[in-house]
C-alpha cells in the first residue's frame, strides 16, 4: 500500500510501480467509481476494431433483414426527403 496527496486540483500521481504492474500508459483511459468510501480506478481495455473490417460485430448483422425492401436504390430520397 502506498499513501498519495491530493493536490490542489484535486490530481493525483499513480505510483511508477503501481503503474507498471497494472500496465497503465500514458494516453490510456481509467474508469472512476465510488463506492462507500472507496474509489476505484479500473483501466479501459480499448477495443481495436476497424469499423470497415470483418472482425467487427456489426458484419454478423449484415443480410440478417430479408424481409424489408432494398432503401439503397432511393439513398437520397431517404435522406433528403427528395431526389438529388
């Protein structure tokens, strides 16, 4: 255990040895709970899916709908409220 100060912005300073056993970086996201007396830091895991990239989740909705009518012929009409 180790014991901080709070500065007068209310920042702390995560400890170089608690840092490196956790794997925090700079850059990187921490979630902050409070709970009864306690706060908790948690490190964000960043999720690395390309958005155009068959390992996103969102591909295995793809063609799932075959029951509703093809929009993309009318894009612009959908969109704009008339043709463009």
């Amino acid at each position: 255990m180790e014991v901080i100060k709070i500065s007068s912005k209310g920042q702390i300073t995560i400890p170089l040895a608690i840092r490196k056993k956790i794997g925090l970086a700079e850059g990187d996201l921490l979630v902050i709970q409070a709970i009864d007396r306690e706060i908790r830091l948690s490190k964000v895991e960043p999720i690395n899916l390309h958005p155009f990239t068959g390992d996103n989740p969102i591909f295995e909705l793809a063609g799932t709908i075959t029951d509703q009518p093809d929009v993309s012929i009318n894009h612009d009409e959908h969109l704009y409220g008339g043709k463009k």
